[in-house]
C-alpha cells in the first residue's frame, strides 16, 4: 500500500492541493484537477482518435486477412501483424486513454480518502458536503443522477461522432451507453459525493475532448463514415441469417447423428455442391461395378447431390464447426477429398481409426507446391495424380524435406474426362457473338479485386458476350465483394455467374481470361482453344515453393496454351482477345501435345481411381476377416 501511495495517490494529492490553494473550494478544486488532466491527457487522447480512423481505414485489409486465411489463426496474427507495422496502426494507443484514466481514478480516490480522514480541507461545496456518500433518500441522489446523466451526454456525442463507437451497430451503441449510465450511477452511490462531482467534471470534460478530436481530425475526411453505419445488416437480413443457421444446426444435428450409427467403408467429403463434379466419376464408376455404399459428406445445405437418387449412395450435412468433431470421430476404411492441410489446422485426422486410408484428389490441374501451403498433402497417404508434374514435384518435395514416401497413384483428372464427353456430345451452334469466360482465382488481387474495370471497360458488350465466373471460394469469403460486383455489373452486359453445379460456361465459351487459375487448363485442353493470362501478382500459397527444383505448370503453360499480358496492357484487351479467337487452329496441335504428355490416363481416369478405392476397402475387410 505504501508503494502504491507514494506512486499513484501522493502525486495527486500534490495537484489537489495546489488546486485548492487555488480556489479555496474544494468542489472547485475537483474541477480545476478535472480540466487539468484532460489538458494534460489531450495529446494521448487526440493520438488514440488518429488511431482509432487509421485502424477504420484499414479494417477491409483486416476482414481480407481473416476471410483469406479462415481458421489459420497464427497466419492471421502474423498478417495482421505486418500489416499494422505498415500502416502505423497500433492497439496499445487505443489503451492509453483507458489505462492513465485508471490511474487517475485510483489516485484520486486515495487522495479524497485521504483527504477526509485527516480532515484536511473544508468539504462543503454550496449546500453539499462532499465528503458524504449520497444515499437515496437523500438530497446528495443529485450527485448520483448528475454521474448518469453527464455519462449518457459522453456516449450520445461519442455515438454520433467517435468514428469506432459508429461500427458497433445499435445494439453495440446504446448497449455500452446503458452500461456506462449504470455504472457512472452506482460508482457515485458508492463513493464520496467529492468523487461522484470528480466523475461528472470527468464525462463533461470528455465531452468536449471529443468534440475536439473530431473538428481537428475529422473522420469524413479520411473514413466513409456514412458507409460503415450504411452497411450494417437489416433487421430483415439478421433475421433470415439467424433462421438459416437454425435450420443447418437442426438439419447438421439429425444428419450427423445418422452418418454417425451408419457402419462406412468409404467417405468422400465435399466443401460445396460444386464439388461434386471432381468425385462423379468415382463415385459413378464404384456403384456400377461394386456392392459398396458411398457416404457422402457436404457442408452445403443445398447441395446438388440431396437430389440423388441411389439406394447405395448416402448423402449428409455438416457444417464447418461440426465438422471438426466429425472428422476426429470418423470411422470409414477410405476417405476422398479435395481439402488440403489435413491435420494442419482443424481438420483432423480421425482419433478413432488409425487405419484409415486419406486419399487426396485435387480439384484443380496445377501446381500442388506453389498454390497450396507447405505441407498441404503430408497428412495424406494417397494422392490421385492428374498428370507426371503431380508426381515430380511431390517425389522432390518428400526428397527436400527429408519426407515418407506417399502412395502416388497415377489416376488423371476425372473431370477432364466428363467435360470432353460433354463437349463432343454438344452442338456447336455459331453465335452471334464471341463469348468470354472471366475465371479468376479467389488469391489476393486476383482479377475481380485487381484489375476488373479495366479488364471489362476493354470488352464492349455490342462486340462480346462477357460471363464472369467468380471462384466458389471468393463468393464464400468475400460476399461483400461478390454483392458489390453483382450490384455493380449485373444489370448490364455482363452475366454474373455463382452457380458451379454445370461446367457448361467453360467449354461452350471462346475464350477464357483468368489469373492464376487452373482453370484455364480444363478450358483449353477440353476445348482445344487457347487461354488468355493476365499478369496479376502470382498466386503463391508456399513462400519456400522455389526450394522444389521443378518449374510449377501453373508458370510455363501460360505461354503455351495461350498468351499471357501484365495489367498495363488492359487498355489493348480487345486486340489481344480478338487475335486469339481469330488463331485457334494454330493452337490445336500444340495444346493437344500437352495434354497428351502432361495428363494421365484420359478418358480412363474413373476406372483407375474406381479401381484403386474398390481393391483398397477389399483388402481392409480382408484384414480384418482375417484378424478376426
């Protein structure tokens, strides 16, 4: 106690006595101390104001960083990390404030107590004697409803100016002011009546340090103020939001609770309906040509495949929370899925069945150590490789890393298969206008975060028919950017596409026009067309993805199936998109080279991997007769 005199209560009273000496007045030596303090604090809290629009500005870049790297929480610290180093964002000044506002109340308290236990000066303030703790029947209640009444006036001018304080929401606003009414009331009950004219000096003051921060600094010039309290959700949308998630929490409940007693052999597991179509020719081929039931897990409510109709094939819901404890329950001989980073963050291997086979497939053809963080596969203990890069980067990787060697198994891309099936049985009906597929990756500054305007102030709509093709997680992580887009677009030239249940856009159009994303392989090798690249930052998901000595495909097929252009050529797009419709023949031969060097087993890719899953589960029940 004596330390924390000497350091917190000692200093004040040194003020409040000077204060005194001052006014002779005791209650207006409380409030001289008040206004003195708060010029002192000013800078500190004028600082934390500045902070508090600097961290404003920033929050889209915070929201991108939590969307981006959903349940990665060290990646998101460290990200944020950088980022408020760059910007000169930092939390301790938005502290400051509150921590020497603690200190002060501390002191004074001490100082007070101290005060009217030595009798040090005369306590009456007009009629009031300030050393007496108010109680209700009392005249001193003034002090107490003063306290609330200077509180509420702090939040309603913080409320309606403070630039943080207005992205709460209602609930968030008035919520805090009713809780700071009631407390500013009940401090002032429960401490002397000087304390109580101290707290009420405090929030006027307050007031106007506010009122301050806000005309020297004001937050319209720097933030869209009107927008952040715009772009809060309606009642109407709250309550759809809260109904959907009781309807996939009744529905996840009763599903899970199924899949649970149902005795598995094979699992495939699904992020979204539009997953279906890289399982299809699995799953189509294991049904027809053996005993086994196929179980199916989605996290999408709606998915697509509720509507098969197969007494061997079993479909349920579960969401991404629940799906944690799933997986760490799951008991099957196989499971397939399209999921990286198994065991790296959430998603775990099961605790109740060592045995399981994890089987990976990719759902893109590309480059499995530059697009997907180190370690992406090394919980997996097969992975289906679509071509011969899949086999020389992953073999290299084990060798870099000093790795077990996985089960490599040599499949193909299933979906290749089915879109040639559907692209030679289509008629070709000429249009009237060449149509252009806009397919983007969902990486930081893909096209529809980096270049769009540009890119479709280039492509009139009286020359092209223009659909733009967000990827299914761009749409799941950024629906605030996939509704400005939509918002934005929809109503002209353009055809907005969130529907991946169909790959009939990809190979009935043109052209294609992507980034980074695999798909311009499926385009142009379904379709024999080339593909047109725009030169946004590289997607780079592994920073030691140059420790692998083989040339991503993602890299050199650029200039192989198509062209690639950096986004200062955007204003000549036209051009360039014109040249390569005009020059698919001289393109077939050579994209049909590299597909036939690069892609294993076309055409056959749902036997193999059929085959693989069907002997698999054979020789565990085989195993487990014979253990029996």
């Amino acid at each position: 106690m004596i330390i924390i005199d000497a350091l917190f209560v000692v200093p004040f009273e040194v003020v409040i006595d000077l204060c005194y000496k001052l006014t002779e007045n005791f209650g207006f030596a409380l409030i001289l101390f008040t206004f003195f303090t708060r010029i002192v604090l000013f800078p500190i809290s004028f600082i934390s104001h500045k902070n508090s629009i600097r961290l404003l500005k920033i929050q889209p870049l915070i929201n991108d960083i939590k969307a981006r790297h959903s349940g990665e929480i060290k990646t998101i610290l460290n990200e944020q990390k950088i980022l408020f180093k760059k910007e000169k964002y930092s939390t301790l000044k938005g502290l400051l404030p509150v921590v020497f506002q603690l200190i002060i109340i501390i002191g004074v308290i001490g100082a007070v107590n101290n005060a009217i236990k030595n009798d040090k000066y005369s306590f009456a303030f007009g009629w009031l004697d300030l050393s007496v703790i108010p109680t209700i029947n009392s005249i001193y209640v003034i002090i107490p409803l003063f306290s609330a009444a200077s509180a509420f006036l702090l939040c309603f001018i913080q409320n309606a100016f403070n630039p943080l304080t207005r992205t709460q929401g209602f609930l968030g606003r008035w919520g805090t002011t009713l809780f700071l009414v009631v407390f500013s009331c009940y401090f002032a009950f429960v401490c002397q009546a000087g304390i109580g004219l101290y707290w009420i000096a405090g929030n006027a003051f307050g007031t106007i340090i506010t009122l301050l921060c806000v005309s020297f600094y004001n937050p319209k010039k720097y933030v869209n103020v009107e927008n952040i309290t715009i772009n809060s959700r309606t009642k109407k949308e709250k309550q759809e939001i809260k109904k959907r998630k009781q309807a996939e929490k009744l529905r996840e409940k009763e599903d899970v609770e199924n899949f649970y007693k149902a005795k598995k052999q094979l699992v495939f597991y699904s992020e979204a309906s539009g997953y279906y179509k890289y399982f299809k020719h699995f799953i189509d081929y294991i049904l027809a040509n053996s005993d086994i039931t196929v179980y199916y897990i989605t996290s999408d409510m709606d998915d697509q495949i509720f509507k098969m109709n197969h007494p061997r094939f079993k479909a349920y819901f579960c969401g991404a929370n629940g799906l944690i404890t799933l997986f760490m329950k799951m008991d099957a001989d196989v499971v397939v899925m399209t999921l990286p980073d198994l065991e790296k963050y959430h998603y775990k291997r099961s605790l109740v069945r060592k045995d399981i086979e994890y089987i990976y497939t990719d759902h893109g053809f590309g480059s499995v150590n530059l697009v997907y963080k180190k370690g992406a596969l090394d919980y997996f203990d097969t992975i289906f490789c679509g071509g011969k890069t899949y086999n020389e980067e992953i073999r290299e990787t084990e060798k870099v890393y000093k790795l077990p060697e996985k089960n490599l198994v040599n499949v193909g891309f299933g979906l290749f298969d089915t879109l040639i099936e559907e692209y030679n049985a289509l008629n070709h009906p000429p249009k009237k206008k060449p149509q252009i597929l806009i397919a983007p990756s969902w990486q930081k500054d893909n096209i529809l975060e980096y270049c769009l305007d540009e890119l479709l102030g280039g492509l009139p709509g009286d020359i092209y028919s223009i659909i733009v093709r967000p990827h299914p997680e761009f749409i799941k992580r950024f629906p605030a950017k996939m509704s400005s887009i939509i918002n934005k677009y929809s109503n002209g030239d353009v055809e907005i596409q969130t529907d991946f249940s169909s790959n009939y856009t990809v190979y009935s159009s043109d052209l294609i026009i992507t980034d980074w994303s695999s798909i311009a392989q499926e385009f142009s090798f379904i379709t024999k067309k080339p593909s047109l690249f725009i030169n946004t930052p590289m997607k780079i998901m592994n920073p030691e993805w140059k420790m692998i000595n083989v040339e991503p495909i993602d890299i050199w097929i650029r200039n192989e199936i198509g062209i690639s252009i950096d986004v200062e050529n955007l204003s000549y797009i036209g051009s360039f998109v014109m040249n390569l419709i005009n020059s698919v023949d001289d393109y077939q031969e050579k994209i049909s080279r590299i597909f036939n060097e690069y892609v294993y087993n076309a055409g056959h890719s749902a036997e193999v991997g059929g085959k693989y899953i069907i002997n698999k589960i054979k020789e565990k029940n085989n195993e487990q007769i014979s253990n029996t």
